[in-house]
C-alpha cells in the first residue's frame, strides 16, 4: 500500500473511531443457512474453486532454494511443488508414471530426487525420469515421455499458483487486479521466510471459516479476553478489488499514533491488514509475522473443512544467535509460541463458534442468517461465491 493511501486509511479509521461509526454496506442481507450445508452446492463449489481454478499455495519462502519443495495434499490432484536447480518454481502431479502412486509423502524438505516407494521409479525437481530400475527387464520406454505430469504453475510478487488441471491458466494479474497487485508488492513478499505451520480439522464449512475473519463485531463478545484488549471492534476500512478485498482492523496503538505527525504514523502500528484473495485464502501481514491461512473443502461432507495455517517472517525480524543449532532452536520455538497464539484465538475462539453455527446449518433449523450493514466483507464474500457459480445475488435490504 502505498504512503498516501496509508496516511489516509489511518484518518479514515480515526474519524470512525472519534464518530462511533463503521463502513457501511447499507443494509442487511439473508443468506440461506442452505450454503453450509447443501451437498450438491459443496460439489459445485469443490469442482469450480478447487479442481478447476488456480490455487494460492503458499509464498516464495516455502521454497527458499534449489532442491526446495513442498507437497499439498488438499485437492483431489496430488500435488508436488519444487524449486528446481536453476531456481523455477515447478509443479508436477504427485503420482508416478509407473503405476499411479503416490511419490513424495514427505510435506516439505530439500531433495534433488523424488523415489516411488512402489518400485522405486526416480524423478530429479525437474520431473525428469532419471531412474528406473532394471530397466533392460522391463522394457525399452522413452523416458522423456514419462516424467512427472507438469502443472501450470506461477511465481509472482511473491505468491505461488498451481492450477491443478494440466494445461489450466493462470493469469495474475487478472486473478488479483492491478490495484491490488499493486498493494500486495509493496509487503515484498518475495522476501518473507516460511516458519512454521500448522493445521486445523474443523467440523464446519469452509465459508463459515472464511466468515469468521469477515468482521470486528463479535470482538467485544468472543475475544472480550484475548483479541478485545489489542484491537478495537466494530470500526474497520474495507474496500474491494473485484474478487478480492482488503479489511484493515483497528489496532488501539492507534490511540498513540494519533499524537504523532502523519509522516510518523506507521500502518501495522495503528491497524492489522486482512486480505482476502478468491476464494479461499486469507493473507494477514502483522509487524513482524505474516499469516496465512487457506480453508479446504471436505469433499464428502459440507460441514467439515480443513484450514492450513502457514507464518512467515518479514525481513526485519532476526532469530540468529552464536550458533546455527541455537538459531534452529530459537526459530522452531518461536514458531510453536505463534501457532500456539493464533491458535488459541482462531482455531479455539473463532472455529468453535463456527462449529456451532454449522450445527444449526445442518439442522436446517433456520432457514437463513443476517448479515449486517457493519459486515460488508460478509456480503462480499457470498455474493462473489454466488457470482461465480451463476446464482442469483443475494438482494440488499435497506435500513435506516
């Protein structure tokens, strides 16, 4: 984001904040309890926003080096992410050519071959065939058509793409917006370290975990212990980028910030960041750990999903000491104190407050729930959902 825009997101949260006012969307809307818990509407979404559409999968620090890679395990395409020798990004099908198994069960590490546990069938980052055993029994083959199935995959500032269809599209700047393309390259994300990671079985929709980073509202109430005495709710700035948008909550370091002259006045001091990137990612970056966090789809049953948290370190921050084994140290229990507290907040306090709505949506005891006119991310998501799939919007009602 750049300086001025930043200058005047921070008046702007001031002057709501001295006012008692909040972003408005103008009205309320209904949305049906049904988009929880409908299993045909949960296989329409999994084969349109999952199977067919480009993924966020992480960022450049997942894979920080040659012989780098990652496997992501939560579509139905295995997938396998590599930094090859000359430093591209890669993705392959995670399956070997031989017999359909499974290569690489490892989540992340650094290797420069990848070894069926089958027969052994080797692949080297590049997806190249590179061994295979016995191969005078077995049978002459043309090795160069039997490397790993190649995916479309894209770096750009920062963030990595896999389309999970081979020959899909992916087209960043589209997909985010020259705006918005624009503010998230001002966060360099090219250069944050991957620290740590963690994941959460929930048993709701994976729309009611992407709800519950949609408003400050419920601050007061469900962090009235943890997250109410760091933020101020229900006064927030919000604007959108087609699909996308971009939430900035209201620090109460703002109350500090306001004494200091605007050149003075720094974002992530006075406001946490929260962008949401189509259809299922929420990227948080705070002074010294980024978060983000990816909601998938069970398949088989709507009220369950799995959230796959990731931090990464901004550039700024060190954790060198005397030693590599001491840093190794320090950084594995930095991590565990950063997952233990994102955890407590949103996997304790947020999620089960979604499990519980995903009982009543399951129920169909109510027919619809209400969202506000102070939760215009609300009405953004759904009805960018719906949009996408064709459905009819849901309509605004007005109130005073």
């Amino acid at each position: 984001m750049k300086r001025a825009e930043q200058i005047d997101q921070i008046k702007t949260l001031l002057a709501r904040l001295d006012s008692g006012t909040n972003v408005d969307a103008g009205g309320v809307r209904y949305n049906p309890t049904s988009a929880y818990a409908d299993p045909e509407l949960a296989a329409l979404e999994q084969r349109e926003f999952f199977d067919r559409y480009p993924q966020i999968v992480g960022l450049s620090g997942d894979l920080p080096g040659p012989g780098s890679f990652m496997t992501f395990d939560e579509l139905s395409t295995p997938v396998l992410l590599t930094r090859s020798a000359s430093g591209d990004f890669k993705a392959f099908v995670n399956v070997c050519r031989h017999r359909g198994v499974v290569v690489e069960t490892a989540e992340r590490g650094t290797k420069r071959r990848f070894a069926c546990p089958f027969h052994n069938w080797t692949y080297d980052g590049d997806g190249t065939l590179v061994g295979l055993p016995k191969s005078d029994q077995f049978g002459e083959l043309d090795r160069s058509e039997l490397g790993l199935v190649p995916l479309p995959a894209v770096e750009k500032h920062g963030l990595l793409w896999v389309h999970p269809v081979p020959g899909g599209v992916i087209d960043p700047d589209e997909l985010l917006g020259a705006e918005l393309a624009a503010d998230l390259a001002d966060w360099e994300l090219g250069e944050l370290r991957w620290l740590g990671g963690d994941r959460y079985d929930v048993a709701c929709n994976w729309k009611l975990a992407m709800d519950t980073f949609g408003e400050t509202y419920h601050f007061p109430v469900l962090h009235a212990d943890t997250l109410y005495g760091a933020f101020y709710g229900n006064v927030q700035c919000y604007d959108t980028f087609g699909r996308n948008h971009r939430m900035l909550l209201c620090r109460r370091e703002i109350d500090d910030v306001r004494k200091l002259s605007p050149d003075d006045w720094d974002l992530c001091t006075a406001t946490l960041p929260v962008y949401w990137l189509f259809p299922n990612v929420q990227f948080i970056p705070s002074g010294s750990v980024v978060y983000v966090v990816r909601a998938y789809p069970d398949a088989r049953y709507p009220g369950r999903h799995i959230s796959r948290i990731s931090f990464y370190l901004r550039p700024h921050v060190s954790l060198d000491t005397a030693s590599d084994a001491a840093s190794d140290a320090d950084a594995a229990h930095f991590a565990e104190e950063v997952a233990r507290g994102f955890g407590n907040i949103i996997r304790d306090e947020d999620y089960a407050m979604s499990a519980s709505q995903q009982r009543s949506a399951s129920s169909g005891a109510l027919e619809h729930v209400v969202f506000g006119r102070n939760e215009p991310a609300l009405h953004h998501f759904h009805n960018t959902y719906r949009a996408a799939l064709g459905k009819e919007l849901l309509p605004l009602h007005p109130t005073p």
